[in-house]
C-alpha cells in the first residue's frame, strides 16, 4: 500500500494539472504572480538564453504555458496564425484563420490578444474577429468571427482584450462606440452560451477598452470582473447577467471624453484594483453587493502616479503598480491594498521609452519589461531596490514576460526567448 500510494504521489505531482502552467496571459489566478523559485535575474542577448526562436510574423500578444506545450499568436505571411512550440523551442504545428489586419499603433499588430487554454483546448482571438478553438494537436475544433456575428469592430486603435476562460465557457469582452457586449461560447461547441449587453453610456472614446476581464472563482462560483466605459462590472459567470458595478470613475463626462482603459483590473484580498484616466487614478473596490455600489464599496482611491498600459500585479495584501508612460515612467509603487496607503517607491533607470508590459512577481521579485527589452528585477520585499537590468537585443517588447518551472519566456517583435540560468 505504501508502494501504490508512492507512486499515486508521484503521477499526481507530474500531473499537468498541478504543474507549473501560465493558461492565460495574467498567470493562473489573473494576478500578475507566478509560483516556484530559482528564476534567473540576470541575462543578455548572449548569456543564460537557453533557446531562442525566430517568428514567423508580428505579433504582440503573451505566450501561454500548459504542460509541454507553449502557445502564441502571430502574423504569418498575411494569415492570422496560432503557433505550437515545444518547451526546446521547437514548432510542433501551426493554424491559420483569417486575415492579418495589421496594427494602427507602432507598438500593436492584428496578434494582440493572448490566447487562452485549458489543458485540453486552445482559445485563440485576433483583431479580425476571428475567434478559433483547436485542440493540442493543433486540429481546429470550431471558428467563428464576432465581427461577421454581432457587428464591426469600432474601437478607434487595436483589438487588445483576450479571450478568458471559465469551467464552460470561453468569454469575449467587446466594449466600443456603438453596441457592446459580453459574449460566452460553449467550449467544446463553440455555440453562444449567453450574450450580455454592456452599454454603460460612456462618451466617444471613453467608451472603448482594451482590458481584459478577471475571472474569479469564490466557492465554486465563478464571477467575470470587467473594467472599461468609465464603470467595473460584475457579471454571474453562468449567464452573464450583472450583479453589481462602480461608476464614476470619469470625473467628468462631458468633457473628458477620451478615457478610453488599456490596463485591466486585478483582484486579491477581497478588492478589485481599477487603474483608469490614462494612469491618473486608481480605484480600490471592495468586492460583493448587489446593483450600484459605488457609494458602498469603493474602498479608496488614489490620484496620480497610476497606471495606463500595464496592468497591476498584486498579491499577499500588496498591489505593485508600474507608471508606464509620462515623465514618471519606470516607477514603482508598492501600495497596501485594503488602504492604498504607499509602502514604498522607486524609480527605475528611464529609457526614451514607457512600458506596454505588465509586471509580474515571482519568489520575492518583481519583473518590468521596458519596451527596449531591458527587463528591470526589483526586490518585492519592504523596501524599493534594484536587483539587476537585464537587455536584450533592443527589438520592440510590448509582450508580458512568463515564468514557469524556473525559466522565462519573453516574446519580442521577432523572437521568443526562454531565459534560465
């Protein structure tokens, strides 16, 4: 019996349901923190690169990680593409889907979006609509595009919320000018669950977001968390119907009329972290209630100093937050996340460029990625300090960095990476 149980323990712990996956591009609990030890902190562009692999096209969504198996999406000669590479680095396959529309912004492209995967299909999203779920040997199980579906894309700049996925379904956050809407596909059909109007009265651009929802699972019950049009909303994950949501965080409609959201929001200890105002301010929320509860929960709101592009990492009663953009790029504040109160801050070594990177936190750390490829390996411990600036080859770096089993990876304009010591 203590043989059979051995060996129980032994498949349990190889299982790749309890391996170090990165199924989404905000890590297995949407937060911005990964698990494990023994990361690199120091790297070149010739030193503890374990392998790198030349892209087929450009792209700027963050690779996902399941098992063996690394997922991303990018250009390939015109075509939306779906790649599979092995964990040396190798493609095992790729899919197709669409045509590549390209990026509006210098730093975006048609490859957006991260896909999204439950270790046993892989959910992918591109700026042309196309929506595509395959299996992980790369067959195509089903295809639709929400544009041909439900109406034109009318954000301004380019698609960037990504797919999310709950026990059932895989979720799609559309907010725009015009009609927009929550939308839930059956996993293994890919028929529309439930669609779910989200038309909050946002003005012109205001209206537009490109943040991603939060998927929460309390008990057993799973709840999207959705930050874009001025409000966060909450919304029963089975049918899509709200349950409660925060307005005001437009000061002024009607002048303020282009506040569109790029960050998304992050959940821990019980408050939902709401970065809005292109970076000017942050609202903490407690979560629960019912209907308006801007009065009720807003926990406390901090001005300045925010963040526009890169979403908040937050975890164990702290929330870091990286100012991205503006003469105060490359700092880091480290907040107390039930008062907002500043346990401490820092400036990072500036560059001619901001962050379109998310940071992540991982055994004591915290990563930035500049958009140069210089990644910053700060200490997450009671004090601001700089551990170590490590660069690349210089190409355009907009992708979140991703930690599993003691490696990075880190996806250029070009290239992906896999960094270990």
């Amino acid at each position: 019996m203590r043989l059979v149980a051995s060996l129980c323990l032994i498949a349990a712990l190889a299982s790749p349901l309890l391996a170090n996956n990165w199924p989404n591009w905000r890590g297995p609990d949407y937060n911005g923190v990964a698990s494990g030890k023994g990361y690199p902190t120091e790297w070149s562009a010739t030193k503890n690169v374990a392998w790198k692999v030349e892209l087929p096209g450009r792209g700027s969504s963050t690779p996902v990680v399941w098992g063996d198996h690394i997922f991303l999406t990018s250009a390939a000669e015109g075509t939306n593409a779906l790649l599979a590479f092995n964990r040396n680095g190798k493609e095992q396959w790729r899919v197709v889907i669409g045509k590549d529309l390209g990026g509006k912004n210098k730093k975006a492209s048609g490859s957006n979006p991260s896909c999204a995967t439950d270790g046993q299909y892989v959910f992918a999203y591109f700026k042309s609509g196309d929506l595509i779920c395959v299996d992980f040997a790369g067959k195509l199980i089903w295809q639709t595009n929400l544009q041909e579906k439900f109406g034109e894309n009318t954000l301004w700049w380019d698609l960037g919320t990504s797919p999310v996925l709950t026990k059932q379904h895989c979720v799609v956050a559309v907010m725009q000018s015009g009609p927009s809407y929550l939308v839930a596909f059956d996993k293994t059909t890919g028929q529309v669950a439930w669609k779910q109007d989200r038309n909050v009265d946002a003005p012109e651009e205001s209206a537009h977001s490109y943040s991603t929802p939060v998927v929460l699972n309390e008990n057993g019950h799973e709840t999207l968390v959705v930050l874009g049009a001025d409000h966060v909303t909450a919304h029963d994950a089975a049918n899509g119907q709200e349950v409660w949501r925060v307005g005001g965080l437009n000061p002024d409609p009607a002048s303020l009329k282009r506040l569109r959201s790029i960050a998304s929001a992050v959940v821990s200890d019980g408050i939902v972290i709401a970065p809005y105002q292109r970076g000017q301010e942050i609202t903490a929320i407690n979560l629960g209630g019912r209907g308006d509860v801007t009065k009720s929960h807003v926990a406390w709101v901090k001005k300045g100093n925010g963040t526009d592009v890169a979403t908040p990492a937050a975890v164990n009663g702290k929330v870091y937050v990286l100012t991205d953009s503006g003469k105060m790029r490359g700092l880091v504040t480290c907040l107390d996340i039930k008062t907002g109160r500043e346990i401490w801050s820092g400036q990072t070594e500036q560059g001619r460029l901001g962050f379109s990177s998310s940071p992540i936190v991982v055994d004591g750390k915290l990563y930035a990625t500049r958009e140069d490829g210089v990644t910053f390996v700060l200490s997450a411990g009671p004090e601001f300090k700089v551990l170590a600036a490590n660069e690349l080859d210089g190409t355009q770096t907009v992708a979140t960095p991703v930690f599993t089993d003691g490696k990075v990876l880190i996806r250029t304009d070009t290239h992906l990476y896999c960094i270990a010591n």
